[in-house]
C-alpha cells in the first residue's frame, strides 16, 4: 500500500473537524497575544534596522487591525501585503490576520503589471504597503495604507474615544492568506490556504522541532514564496523571535553562514541550492544552529557527518500549505540515490497512483496525490480548481478532496518517499516553481515572435537555468536584450531565461505536439543576433568582462551588457562581489550590482573606491600601490 498517514497530538480546536457553523477566536492573532502579555519585552522580530518586542508587535498590528476592520475587513476578505522582509511586513500580516482577513504576500520586486494582476484577480480593495511605496503601487481600484519601517501607520488617528471592536471570530475554513504561483494559462494563479491547514502546519511544526520561547529563528525568503509563511507563525505563537538578514547576506553562503553564528540563530531556513552551499561550509564549533529546514527543490547531496546540525528536507506544493513531507537527512544516505522527501506531516495523507488513480504497489513509480487538513481552498479561478482537486476515492469522509500535484514519486523500502520529478513541464528554479509555458505565453506577445518555447536545462549538475528557444517573424532582427527587457515588464526576474537561441521552426511529434527532447543543445543552436558589442576600455572593464564570461559561460561580454540581463541571478551576484574583492581588493555591497549593472558602470563603481582608497593612503603606500608590477597583478588576479 503506497498510502502514507502521520498522526500526532493536535491543540484541542483541531483534534475534530468543527461543523462550518463553529467559530472561535482567529488562532494566531490570539496566541501571539498570549506572549505579548505574558513577555512582552522578549524580542519578537528583528531586521536589519529595527527590533520590535512582543509588546510592541502585537499593538501595531491591533491598532492597526481595528483601521482595517472600520474600511471592511473581515473573514474571508483579502487585503494585499506589498512589502519587503522587514518588521513592518511581519506587522501587517498580523494587522491584518487580527482584523480577521486574508493577506496576500506581494513582492515589491515585481514588474507593476503583475502585481495589478494579482491585485485586480484577487478582489483586494485595500493594499498595506510601506509609506515611501504608495506612489509606486500600480494605479486600481484599492485603498492604500501606509506604515512606516517601524509598522505604524503614519496617518492613523486613534484617540481614547475610539471604539473597541469585538474579536473577530473565525472558522477554520476561512481564508488565512492567498499566494500566486505561476501559472500553466500564461498567468499567474492565486492559490487559497485557510486557517485549519495554517494551524496544522504550525502544530506540527512546534511539536516536531521542539520550538521555544528562546529559539531564534530566519525569516529569508521572498515575500512572494509560501516558505515565508512558514518562517513566522510557527514561531511568533511560541514566544521565540524571528530575525530577518539582509539582502546581501541572504544571497551569500559565506556572509548568511557568518550571520547566522554571530546572531546565534537556532533553527533556520534556506532554499534547497543555498542549502547545499552551506552544507559545504566549514562551521565553528560555537554554532548555535541546530536545524537547518530546506526545501522548494530537488536536493542533491547528503549533508557531512561533521556538520552541528541536522539538516531536514521538505516537500510540499503551495496548494497544501507549504508543507506535506519531512524528514531528516541522514549524513550515511545511499549514493545510488537522492535523499528522500520525508514523510507525511500530521493530518497529511500522500498516495502514490496510476493514471486510474489505483495504487501503485511501493517502489513502483507513480503520479504523487496529497490529502489531508492542509489543502487549500483551491484557486481564485474556479475551472483551475476542478482540474486540480478531485473527490478522494480513499475517504469516506464527505467532501474529502485530493490534490493533484503533477509530481512522480515511489515509496522507499523504509516508508519514506522518493521525490522522480514532474510529469509536465512545470520546473523548479532558485526554489521557485514555475510553469514554462506562462514564460512562452509572455514571449509569443512580443511583435517580432512567431513562436517559442521555454525548457529548464541542467547540462552541468546542479546548474540549473531556463533556455527559450524563438522562432522569429520574417524578416524579425531580435535581440537577447530587447527580449528580456520586453519579459521583464511582465514577469519577474526569477522567470526570464538565460539565454535565447533561434529556430526556422519548432521540432514537433508525431501527435503534433513541441518535442522538448528534440530541441539542440546550446552548443549546437544560434543565439539570436546581438547588440553591437563595445570591447572593454580600461583595465577594470576588462577584468570585470573576463569576471562576467568566466561566471556566466559568455564567449564575451560588451561594456553595456547588463549582468541580469545575461543571465545573473542573486547568488551568481554574491559570486560577482567575491572576486571582485579578491581582483581589487575593494568591498563593493550587492546593492550596487543591482544598481549598476553593466561592465560599464560596475567599473565606474570599482574605480571610484579605488580612487577613495588611493586618496587615504600615505605616500609610501600610494607609490607602492602605483608600480607597475602591483597593477599588473590587480589587473591578473
């Protein structure tokens, strides 16, 4: 029998499913404020400018949820989040869980269209978003409230003769939050989650890890990926804190490992290709880490017996409440295979079955199905949500539902699951999922494209980027450049590929249908035409050149190429940041690739703080730095 069911003991309001007529006091709101009265001087979350104790989290999110209750909210009402990791961010989906709402997690990051996509598709009438962001929000027909990077709301007025509202009362069906992933229609799909799987998923999650008040936690991944959720709640209703690193350090293996020794974090989470570097890393003995928590893609590599935490692998599609297997990855793994994804959490049910939806007997390949507490409502779209969640055959229960998840998988001789893969063309990239067929609906919009189609290749273990494959109009003159410009003003950056390559047609099958095994290599397909290429200038230019076409496999690099539009990512960016210290021995902040991101202007950069280090130094010093033999080693190194 490939059926897996995990059982373990659930706080009393979960131990049996309410009627849809049972309500209760909203869980989570209620829980952290236990641990505002009982600590409310504990640190509860931390950035990298601000701290809020429990005191102080849980009034601004009060205050706050009592504004938003007067303009309408309610249960089952979806207020947007727009804001970066911050305390502000955590203060607002507080704000808004106490008001009895729905958030929906927006990156700022994205492209203005997409984020009025999910706005509009969403039903939101009311955006909370960070003062200085309001202009900035794409222009609908929603209500903007603003806080400040402390979570208060600048312009909320509260006097003594404000009136109190009652508690909100919700059902364990309500909506908790609503989470876009990408979607196979060429848009984005909303993705319901209520309170009963959020309050199993944080049950099981403090139960199986031993989580207390003195735990100190990470909050790491984008607003927009479902990890984020996980990494607060199960921690702010326990009285621990969560603490959130900056930007550059997220991105770096070296400066995350550093952070999180120095800021003695206990138990935190990392995307399955920053987990793999870390467990790489040689750690102090004074680390306090004891559970490093991974997931959001295929893990690779077994972790070292000498590392000083166990590291846990996980599996789950956001429409399950992040969450649906775990377990711990033994350092002896077999080297014949993958490590496992675990098994069920609590309340959670995975069957493995054929194409007639029977079990398939274990070891035996098979189409993975997901029942249990934590599945979600469905999609905004309901026709999505009769696709993919279908009546349970293996309940009685009355309207148990499976999730169809798209993923093949086989039961292990020890009751694990061994994750095998998709059986579409949905992908995995830097944790997040995406459906390569949204990426080619964005392209076939542009003028110039006849038709395209967009693959994930792993031609090098472990490196894996998406490729698109273009079949121009006649006559058409593209550009890599030109087309991921067009891309990046519908999709986020995450979902641009690296690299595009021209077709006179499409390979398709017998049936008719694009035959992805059919598609050539890189090394055997044309690039599309590029831009007119301006050689490097300077010794600088040069040096950052051969920096970008080692790290991005380029035959060259002109001086106005711009890094993410050549394929960079985040954590290529932190490789970038290296060596340019070690080729200039300068300390130049992620930012500032972000900012500048061509040849160009990276050099201009460089060059200034290597001007500001020559104008700080005595004349011995500068006359060394200035022999000949000491500039040809910068320029070599």
């Amino acid at each position: 029998m490939s059926i897996f069911s995990i059982h373990s003991p659930l706080p009393e309001h979960l131990a049996a499913t309410p009627s849809k007529n049972q309500s209760r006091p909203a869980w989570i709101a209620e829980l952290v404020s236990v641990q505002a009265v009982s600590t409310p001087e504990a640190i509860a979350v931390a950035d990298q400018d601000h701290v809020l104790n429990y005191g102080e989290l849980d009034g601004r999110a009060q205050r706050l949820a009592q504004h938003l209750r007067t303009l309408g909210v309610g249960p089952n009402v979806v207020v947007g989040l727009c804001l970066a990791r911050s305390v502000a961010m955590v203060v607002g989906a507080l704000g808004i869980l106490k008001a009895g709402g729905a958030y929906l997690p927006l990156d700022p990051a994205y492209p203005a269209t997409r984020l009025a996509f999910q706005l509009s598709d969403a039903q939101v009438s009311i955006v909370v978003t960070a003062q200085c962001m309001r202009e900035r929000l794409p222009a609908g027909e929603w209500r903007v409230v603003g806080l400040d990077p402390e979570g208060r709301e600048a312009n909320l007025q509260t006097n003594s003769d404000t009136p109190v509202l009652p508690a909100i009362e919700a059902h364990e069906g309500d909506l908790a939050y609503v989470i876009y992933t990408s979607g196979s229609t060429g848009q984005p799909k909303g993705v319901e989650l209520t309170h009963a799987g959020l309050e199993n998923l944080i049950s099981w999650h403090q139960l199986t890890f031993a989580v207390r008040p003195s735990d100190r936690a990470t909050h790491q991944a984008s607003p927009g990926f479902d990890a984020a959720v996980w990494e607060l709640w199960p921690y702010l209703t326990a009285g621990a804190s969560v603490h959130i690193p900056n930007d550059d350090t997220r991105s770096s293996p070296e400066l995350f490992r550093d952070w999180l020794v120095k800021h003695a974090i206990t138990i935190a989470f990392a995307p399955t290709p920053m987990a793999e570097q870390l467990m790489q890393l040689e750690w102090p003995s004074n680390t306090a880490l004891r559970i490093l928590l991974t997931g959001a893609d295929t893990l690779r590599h077994y972790p070292s017996a000498t590392l000083p935490f166990a590291v846990v692998n996980n599996y789950g599609p956001t429409e399950c409440t992040v969450v649906t297997t775990s377990g711990t990855i033994s350092p002896d793994g077999r080297p014949d295979r993958l490590p496992s994804i675990g098994r069920p959490i609590t309340n959670m049910q995975v069957y493995i079955l054929d194409d007639n939806l029977r079990q398939v007997q274990a070891g035996t390949p098979g189409e993975l199905y997901i029942g249990g507490v934590g599945l979600g409502r469905g999609y905004r779209n309901p026709d999505l949500t009769a696709e993919r969640f279908i009546p349970n055959p293996f309940s009685k229960q009355p309207g148990a539902r499976l999730y169809r998840t798209g993923d093949m998988a086989c039961s292990l001789p020890d009751g694990q699951i061994a994750f095998l893969g998709r059986t579409d063309d949905q992908v995995k990239i830097r944790g997040y999922r995406i459906e390569t067929s949204e990426i080619a609906t964005a392209l076939d919009r542009h003028p110039m494209v006849q038709a395209s189609v967009v693959i994930a290749r792993e031609d090098t273990p472990g490196d894996k980027h998406l490729v698109a494959y273009i079949v121009p109009k006649t006559n058409a003159s593209l550009t890599d450049k030109a087309l991921r410009e067009f891309l990046l003003l519908n999709l986020p950056e995450y979902m641009v590929p690296a690299a595009f390559f021209r077709l006179d047609s499409l390979p398709l099958s017998a049936s008719g249908k694009i035959d992805r095994n059919a598609l050539p290599m890189p090394t055997q397909a044309h690039p599309l035409s590029e831009d007119d290429y301006i050689a490097p200038r300077t010794p600088v230019e040069e040096r950052i050149a051969a920096i970008l076409t080692k790290l991005l496999r380029l035959d060259g690099a002109s001086v106005n190429d711009n890094f993410f539009l050549l394929g960079g990512n985040s954590l290529l960016g932190a490789q970038v940041i290296a060596r340019v210290r070690d080729a200039f021995d300068v300390e130049l902040p992620l930012l500032s690739l972000f900012d500048h991101p061509t040849v160009a202007e990276l050099s201009a950069e460089i060059e200034q703080l290597l001007v500001a280090k020559l104008d700080a130094m005595s004349e011995d010093e500068a006359r060394l730095r200035l022999q000949p033999a000491t500039l040809r080693q910068v320029k070599n190194s």
